[in-house]
C-alpha cells in the first residue's frame, strides 16, 4: 500500500511557516480562503508576530504560498496521493 502521509505524519495538506524567516506581514492570513492562517502569540526575533496555521481546515489550494512575499517562509505540505 502506497504512504499516503506527508513528513509530520499527516495525512492531510497543511502550511508549514518558518516563525523566524516570516516578517509577520499577514498578506497570508488575509488571502486565505478557508481562513486557517492566524498570528500566532508572541514575537519572533525580528519583533514580529508571524503568523501560523490553526490546524484545520486547509486544502492545499497554496494561495498563502503564492502571496507571500518572503523567500522560504511558507511552503505547503501536500501528502502524496494513494497510487491505484
Ligand atoms: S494552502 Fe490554501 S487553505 Fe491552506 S492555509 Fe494556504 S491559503 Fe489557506
Ligand atoms: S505572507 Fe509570508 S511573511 Fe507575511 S505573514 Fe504570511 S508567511 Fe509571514
């Protein structure tokens, strides 16, 4: 049977943000369709609150992807399709 779930073991499609390359601008968080994406609390260092995933809901669509301006700051993590 083919592994269906992705690197953190889940099998569902999620945004994965690096806290400390992410300038905290929200552009992600106001693109999101499905409204996943919030501040998270607290401040990384470049005295910002970056944004993070709720943990539900997302769909993989990659719209937070394509609107963030920031290299490396947010990828999405797609698990691989059961082959048939
Ligand atoms: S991939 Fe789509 S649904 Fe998931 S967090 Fe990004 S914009 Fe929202
Ligand atoms: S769009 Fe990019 S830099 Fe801006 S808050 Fe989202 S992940 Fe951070």
């Amino acid at each position: 049977m083919a592994d269906t779930k992705s690197k953190t073991g889940d099998v569902r499609p999620r945004p994965v943000i690096d806290a400390e390359i992410c300038k905290g601008c929200g552009r992600c968080i106001v693109a999101c369709p499905r409204k996943v994406l919030r501040p998270r609390t607290g401040i990384n260092h470049r005295g910002v609150q970056p944004a993070e995933y709720t943990g539900e809901g997302c769909t993989g669509c990659a719209i937070c992807f394509y609107n963030c301006p920031e290299p490396y700051a947010i990828e999405i993590e797609v698990p691989d399709r059961p082959k048939r």
